[in-house]
C-alpha cells in the first residue's frame, strides 16, 4: 500500500502527462545543464582552472547543507501521511494537508539544485559549456 502510494506521489509529480507517456521521461535540461559529476568527471579535458574547482565544490557543498534540512522535512511529512493512510476511515483532508508539507519540501529541494546547476553553468567558459554538451549527448 506504502510503494503504491509513494509510486502514484511521484507520477503526480512529474505531471499526468508524462506519467501516461508511452516514452520514459527525457532530462529536459540535457544540454542546457551540467551535474557536477559531470563537469568532475572531465575536469582534465576541461581544465578548469583553481578559482573554477573550488567554486564548483563550494557550490557542491552549499546546496547539500540547504538540502538537508528540506529532505528532512519531506520526510517527516510522507511519515505523518503514511500513517494517515494506516487509519480506516481515512481523512482525505489530512492526508492532503500532509502531502502540501512534502510536496512543498520537495519542490524547495528541487529548487535549491536548479540554482545550483545554473551556479556551476556561470561558472563554466563557453568553450567549456560546448565540451560538455558535446559529451552530454
């Protein structure tokens, strides 16, 4: 019942739409952005300079800490939700109230790594940017 759940949260997250695609979902941002263990991974090829590396983990390492609180509230409210669920009847209220907490949660984590993968794409030359799409495909 709990995977099912947390199976259909996720589908109503990525939207109905692709949910009911027949193709698997696309990174839309495939090209247009870079994951740093992407950019760590061809640090050579790229050769990034001191100030870039070290912005690049500086950046790494603020958005872990900013995510960390966010997932532990997501995770308190899927466990408030859960146990929502365990209960017959079950409040549809509540359990939309707690879903609004997570989905909030995630949504902020969600956000936090954007600005951190816009972050590191400042960071990178255009040459740089070039490479990495070239190897991203």
């Amino acid at each position: 019942m709990r995977k099912g759940f947390l199976l259909m949260l996720a589908l109503v997250s990525v939207g109905v739409g692709q949910a009911f695609a027949a193709e698997p979902q696309k990174d839309v941002f495939k090209g247009k952005l870079f994951p740093p263990n992407l950019i760590l991974e061809h640090q050579a090829e790229l050769a990034l300079s001191k100030e870039q590396f070290t912005a690049i983990r500086a950046a790494v390492v603020e958005v872990q800490a900013g995510v960390a609180e966010h997932e532990w509230d997501m995770r308190e409210a899927y466990q408030a939700l859960m146990q929502e669920l365990d209960k017959t009847p079950v409040d549809e209220n509540r359990v939309l109230d707690h879903a609004d907490v997570a989905l909030l949660a995630e949504n902020q984590v969600k956000k936090k790594q954007m600005a951190m993968l816009v972050r590191l794409k400042n960071l990178l030359t255009a040459e740089q940017i070039s490479y990495l799409e070239s190897v991203q495909q």
